[in-house]
C-alpha cells in the first residue's frame, strides 16, 4: 500500500544549530532515506519552503484569485512529506518512528483512499 507521512514545520526552539550540526542532522536525514530507497519502500519525499512563500489560488464565478500567504493563519505548517510503499500499516509506522526520531515531531501517516477501497 501506497502511504504518507507527514511531517510538521517547526519553528527554531532557542539558538539554531551549528552548521555541523545541521550538516550532522541532515546526513542522518539521507542515511534514513538511502535506507527506505534500498528496500524499496521511497516513492518520492521532499522539504517545503516556509508558508510565507505560499500561494493561494481560489476560483470564484469567473475569475482566479491568487493571495500571496498560507491557507490557514496557524501557526502548523507542512514542513515535508514522504510517499512510501509498504505492504501493511506496520511498516509505515516503523518507517514514521524513525523519522519522528531523528526531527524530534510527530509524524502523520495516512493511507491513500482508493488503495483502501480496492
């Protein structure tokens, strides 16, 4: 089955890490993602931009309306996702732990509806 989790934005708690720091987190970050891409579980992942870079595109009547911002005013945010392939719930949730782990969130994983009707 086809899931994804979701990961949050988080704002930076206290002073930001060091850039070896953050050279270390972001390595522990691949070795996960060449591990998920070995096992073939990876589908497609990626990081967002923070909201203040989103658009939001509305149609109403005859005309598209485009409001520079996030949809929702909140200070949650998507910060990235992950597709993944897995055969059962089980497996995703490992996968979510470990990712939990190593950006210290909660992870969202979610089912994709028509793998679940079928």
């Amino acid at each position: 089955m086809t899931y994804y989790m979701l990961r949050p934005g988080q704002a930076v708690q206290g002073p930001p890490p060091s850039d070896g720091e953050m050279q270390e987190h972001m390595q522990a970050i691949w070795r996960l993602e060449a591990e998920m891409k070995s096992a073939g579980t990876w589908v497609f992942g990626g990081r967002l931009h923070d909201p203040s870079t989103a658009t939001v595109v509305r149609a109403e009547a005859n005309d598209v309306l485009t409001t520079d911002g996030p949809f929702a005013e909140t200070k949650d945010h998507l910060g990235g996702f992950y597709l993944i392939q897995t055969t059962d719930l089980d497996g995703a949730l490992e996968l979510a732990g470990k990712v939990s782990a190593l950006i210290g969130a909660s992870i969202e994983v979610r089912p994709f509806v028509d793998e679940m009707t079928s």
